[in-house]
C-alpha cells in the first residue's frame, strides 16, 4: 500500500531528482513474497509475513517499526545473511543467493577494529587494489566523512560518533551498490543521533549508493528517507509506504514535516490528539 501525501507548494528550485518521477525509477532491489519461520523447539515463529518491496536506484529508504517486529531479520535477507521461508530477494534481476561484497552492512553495535587505527579500519577492504589506488582511496573517505587528522587514531580515542563514521567510511570504501544500515545511530546520544543523521545524508548526496536504513524513531525515518516503509508488530508485514516529498535540508519545524510525521505515528495507533 502506498500512501502519497499531498504536495504542498514550494519555493525551492531543486535540481530534478528522478525518484521524484514514478515513470524514470529503476528498481535495484525487489523482494517477492518474502517471509521468513523460525523453528524454536516444538513451535514455529512467524517473523516476517509477505513482503513485497522495491528499492530504487540511487534511493535513500527508511523502514521503521516497533522493537522487535523483524526489520533485522529483513535486512539480513535482503543482503543475503539469511533465506527466507517463502519468497526471494533479486537485485538487479539477479537472486540474493548469498552474502556479497557488493553489498555492505552497517551494524547498531560498533564493528570497528580496535587493532587497527582510523585509516586501517577504512582500507581494510582494499587489498585489491594497487597501493597508490589504496592509498587515495583512504584519503578521499577520510576526508568524505570528516575525519582528517584523525587518520593515526585508534578507536578507543575518539567518540562514538567517529566510530560511526568509521564503519560508513570503511562500508563506502569498496563501492557497494548497496548499502544496509541496521539502526546505526540507536546507541548515540541525542545530540550525536542529529549530528550523525546530518553526516549521513552529506555523505549520501555525494555518493548516491542505493541505501536501505532501519530504524524504530519515527523522526529518524522523516528526516532521511526518499520513501518511509512503515512495518506492522511481529509477524511484520509492510502497513504502507509513505513517499516523502520534503526538500533537503529538511526544516524539522515545518507543517510538511510534522504532517508527516504524524502519518506515520497514524499507522502505529499514536496519532495525536487535541
């Protein structure tokens, strides 16, 4: 179910982006059918329940739902860290057999290695390459994600939200087609949370790699996403999806936003009230 809000008009001369035009989108990624069983002793756990999706080329989607509904579970199928009970998973026509370098996961929990320092951590993918491509290829995401002087770090001496950018910089690094974040930011504070989804976004406008980006903060999901995939309680089908108009940078402030963000809070039950 797609859910289009009404455009409001808008003062702004953006460059035309194509996944503002429906008839010119390219699906990079399409789950068909996609549900997924877990066997616990003598029962059977129902995580995921028919889900249909496409993902865009060069998009930014946001899934959000309750704690615990199975939003993992799909991400880890749709890169191909699990198999799905019924269904499958094509990106670029092409089935979801396994995992691939192509497509990379950033995990909620720290994966930095503490051995290696900042621009260790960023070219550990890189062994393919020659060491001058290596080399250069460093420098650029170090300077992408904001990190220079930073280089000869280790992680225990920077903060939270470096590390973050460690793990986006190390992920870029190799050249994806895609990129799965899994609730990045969900261990930051707040403050770092705004910072970090600030950075995310610079980093994806110049990057344009195809992301899906899973979260349970509403706001969270306003402020990225092209397109909000709004995920019911476990078993988790897909509500709706709420294509997102809002300009960037966003006004978190603005009727837009709020009339959105309470779109979404309606499909949860926590419309507000007055």
């Amino acid at each position: 179910m797609n859910v289009d809000v009404p455009a409001e008009p808008s003062l702004e001369t953006d460059t035309p982006d194509p996944l503002a035009n429906p008839a010119i989108r390219k699906p990079k990624l399409v789950a068909k059918g996609v549900s997924r069983v877990f066997r616990r002793g003598q029962s059977d756990i129902r995580v995921l329940e028919g889900v249909d999706l496409e993902i865009y080329e060069r998009e930014f989607m946001v899934v959000v739902g309750p704690s615990g509904c199975g939003k993992t579970t799909m991400l880890n199928i749709m890169a191909g860290f699990d198999k799905p009970s019924t269904g499958g998973v094509f990106i670029d026509g092409k089935p979801v057999v396994g995992p691939d370098k192509r497509r990379i996961v950033v995990f909620q929990e720290h994966g930095v290695f503490p051995w290696l320092t900042v621009e260790g951590n960023i070219g550990f993918g890189l062994a393919a390459l020659t060491p001058k491509e290596r080399v250069e290829r460093i420098a650029h995401y170090v300077k992408l994600v904001g990190l220079e002087g930073f280089e000869h770090a280790y992680p225990h001496e920077v903060s939270g939200g470096m590390k973050q950018r460690v793990e986006v910089a190390r992920a870029l690094a190799v050249q994806p087609d895609m990129l799965f974040l899994d609730e990045p930011f969900g261990a930051l504070d707040f403050i770092t949370r705004h910072i970090m989804r600030k950075e995310i976004l610079r980093i994806w406008s110049a990057e344009k790699t195809t992301v899906m980006f899973i979260t349970h903060d509403i706001e969270e999901s306003v402020q990225l996403a092209d397109r909000i995939v709004v995920m019911s309680a476990r078993p988790a089908a897909i509500r709706c999806v709420i294509e997102n108009d809002l300009p960037r940078p966003r006004d978190l402030s603005s009727p837009r936003y709020i009339e959105i963000r309470d779109l979404v809070l309606r499909e949860f039950g926590l419309a507000r009230t007055v």
